[in-house]
C-alpha cells in the first residue's frame, strides 16, 4: 500500500501543476479585459485584434487545463479523499 501513498501524491502534484498552467493561461485575457476597462482605447491602440485572438486562445487552453484538473480529481476520487484543511481544487 506504500505504493499507492506516493501515486495518489504523484496525482495530487500533478493536478496542482494542471491548475497553476491553467490559471497561468488564463492571464493575458484577464490582464486585456482589465486593461480595457482602464483605458478604452488599450485594446485597439496597444493590443489589437491579433493580440487580443492570442489571448483568447490563451483563455480556451487554460479553462481546457482546468477542466482537465477534474478530470483527472474524479478519476482517481481525489476530491472526496481530500482533506478538510487543503480544498484548493
């Protein structure tokens, strides 16, 4: 069963990696939206539209990387195991 201890740790560092990557792509969009709310003209004079479709595929693969992270919690029953001190996913 010693074996089992360091997989389901394996998961959890590999879920904890998912999300920060996630959460990390998601970023640019965020950082262009807050920006644009600032400054109005931030999106056409300093990103534009090439910038912005950049960030928005940004979005699209860090909202896939946190869908993933459930995934891959539900697969092997991390979220009910967890303990109650640690409920970052």
């Amino acid at each position: 069963m010693r074996w089992m201890r360091k997989f389901r740790k394996l998961n959890e560092l590999r879920i904890d990696l998912i999300k920060s990557l996630g959460i990390g792509l998601c970023s640019p969009m965020g950082t262009v939206v807050f920006m644009s709310a600032l400054d109005r003209g931030y999106l056409r004079d300093k990103v534009g539209w090439e910038g912005f479709l950049i960030a928005l595929l940004l979005l699209i693969c860090g909202l896939k990387c946190i869908s993933k992270v459930y995934a891959v919690a539900e697969d092997f029953d991390l979220l009910s195991e967890r303990g109650d001190d640690d409920k970052s996913i």
